[in-house]
C-alpha cells in the first residue's frame, strides 16, 4: 500500500458545455482601512467555466484514506497593485469554523503597476469527522494587508477575502456509489487512453493503459498509462564530389537524429442520470505532470479543473470532481509527457486507481 498525499481540488459548482482557463477576479469584502478602498487586487488563480459564480474561489476535498490528520491548503493568487507607490504584502487568515488554522504568509515588496503570483500554503484543516450528510460546507476569511516597511508593522489597506470548501464522506450512506473502479479484476474497467504528439513521433505508438502490480492504493492492481515516444534514426544520403577537378563523385551518409514528444491521458465515459450532485474521486501518481500542468482534467473535451500548483511526482494524490447531471461525461485525465530525442522509445508512466462515481 502506498502513501498519499492530500490535494486540494477546485470545484465548479454547475459545469456548463463551456469552459476556459482564466484568472478569477473574486469579489473583495470590506473592511478596507484607510480614506478610500484598496486600489490593489487580488486573483484566484484557478480555473472557472464560464457559468461559475466566480465571486469567490471554492474547493472541493474528499478526505477519505488520506494519510494526514491535516490537510494542508495550498491556494494560488496573484496580486496586482495599483497603488501610486510600492508596499509589502501579507496574506494570513482572517477567519475560518473551528479545525483551521493560519500562519501569516509575507508575500514581500510589490511595485507600483507590478503584479505577483504566489501560493498561500500555510492552511491547515484538522481531518473532520464523519459526515452522514455527504458534504460539509465551510466557508473561511483570508486578508490581503499592505505595510509601508519590511517590518511589516505600519500598517497601509486590507481586504478580505472569502474561500469556500466542500469535503466529502465517501463512507457517508447519504452517496450512493454508481462505478467503483479498482482494477482487481485484472481488467481496465472501460478505460482507455487518448493523447497526442509533435515532432517524429510514432501516432500509434502514443500511449495505452493496462492493468499493473507495480502500485496500488486497494490490492492488487490499479490502471498504467504508458506514454511513449519513438523515434527511428534517419540516414540521409547527400551527393559529395570527391575530386573538385573532376567528375568523381560518391554517396555520403550522415544519421540524422529526430526528436518526438508525447501527452497522454487516462480516458472514460460516465453517464450521469437526473441526480442532484455527482462527483468523480480518484487517485493518481505519476512521474511527471507536465501534462495535467497544461491541460488539467477535461470533460467532452472542455477544461473543467487545473490545479494550483503541481502535484509532487511520484506519490499518490487523490483528486474530486463534479460531474454534469442528465448527461453523459467524456472523462480525461491529462497527466504525463515524453520526450525522446535520438533513436530508441521513451517511457513514462502514470497510475490511476480506486474511481469512484458517487451521486445523490
């Protein structure tokens, strides 16, 4: 049994036929100090689908098997300000339900007109207890402040700003569990695998799914993806004139080597009936991101989460999306590159396990 780690995810509360990925400008509450309001703002750099009430960011965690008794958060945000001069920023927590926690975060010097992205990690939730509801829904207060020094002791502007959480009780009786995919069968439970590539690479040789040993979160097997990128070494023959006086000449060959790359996902198609919510909870573990960095978790082919920051390669990390009601959802999970350059395959793989489609 491996270890996994906690990931907080973001949840879009309707997922509509359309989606983008964007910056989010969250509404900003008040208590602001000073003669006018705050000219600096404040972004949530996640991902919102075009019909999300985008006044503030909201996450959604199952906390089921996971391996600490807290979650840390890790939010991204990125600040802009619009200030006639330069400040020091902090962020820290303003308010939250009994179980969270706060450190204070010193972002550092922002200029005028400049901006600046960071990740707020110094969140912490204390694993809550069972929920026979399903979902608990808390809602926590964070402040942006603006000191005039490095001490961060005289004090500019604040705003604050409200940050909304949904956990979910996989064991709660309220779910009722419509696909449980753990592959002990030995078989891909209807998975597949989609992807592409760029330079020399082989099309039909970009990917394919199996069942493994190698890693598991339930005994004995969970889904590999193999991403694989081939190249074949070209020799390219060139007319040289051996002797410049004459009419000699020969045939030379020079290997000329080429370069392939390749993204891959995990693939499924779930249909979802007239439900009030549904979400898809998996884990996965991957030796490298970049492609789940670019292109995240896709549904009939439209973006619908990117994560904040990037997922530590090589451990378990469990993962909850909403799916569409009253319709059938095409499910990609974008998640690993490969590059080759010279003769020879490249391999890199990923490994998805325990899938659980839950709705009530």
């Amino acid at each position: 049994m491996k270890f996994r780690q906690f990931f907080a995810v973001y949840l879009a509360i309707v997922i509509g036929s359309s989606a983008v990925i964007t910056v989010i400008a969250p509404k900003l509450e008040g208590n602001h100090d000073g003669a006018s309001p705050p000219r600096f703002s404040i972004r949530w750099m996640s991902l919102s689908p075009t019909d999300h009430n985008n006044s503030h960011p909201e996450y959604t965690i199952a906390f089921d098997n996971l391996t600490d008794n807290q979650l840390k958060i890790r939010t991204a945000f990125q600040i802009k300000n619009q200030e006639p001069r330069g400040y020091y920023f902090l962020i820290d927590g303003h308010s939250a339900p009994a179980g969270w926690t706060f450190a204070p975060h010193q972002i550092g010097y922002i200029s005028n007109d400049e901006t600046k992205t960071f990740v707020y990690e110094n969140i912490t939730r204390t694993l809550p207890s069972p929920i026979p509801q399903g979902r608990l829904t808390e809602t926590i207060t964070i402040v942006i402040k603006t000191f005039y020094n490095d001490s961060y002791t005289g004090l500019y502007k604040k705003n604050n700003l409200d940050v909304t959480f949904n956990f979910l009780d996989l064991t709660s009786a309220a779910w009722t569990i419509l696909y449980h995919d753990n592959f002990d069968d030995g078989t891909t439970n209807n998975w597949e695998s989609t992807g592409e590539g760029g330079g020399d690479w082989n099309s039909s040789n970009a990917g394919s799914v199996s069942t493994s040993a190698d890693y598991y979160t339930s005994f004995q097997y969970s889904l590999r993806l193999d991403a694989s990128a081939m190249c074949v070494g070209v020799r390219n023959w060139e007319f040289d004139i051996v002797y410049p006086d004459s009419d000699a000449h020969s045939w030379v060959g020079h290997w000329v080597y080429p370069t392939a790359w390749v993204r891959a996902a995990f693939r499924k198609t779930f249909a979802v009936g007239d439900v009030a919510e549904a979400y898809l909870l998996f884990s996965i573990k991957s030796e490298n991101y970049e492609a789940f960095n670019q292109y995240g978790i896709k549904i009939n082919g439209t973006t619908v989460f990117m994560s904040d920051v990037t997922p530590q390669a090589d451990y378990w990390h469990q993962f909850a999306i909403p799916l569409s009601r009253n319709s059938v959802n095409t499910v990609d999970i974008w998640v690993q590159k490969a590059e080759r350059i010279g003769t020879g395959t490249t391999d890199k793989y990923a490994y998805l396990d325990d899938v659980y489609l839950i709705t009530k």
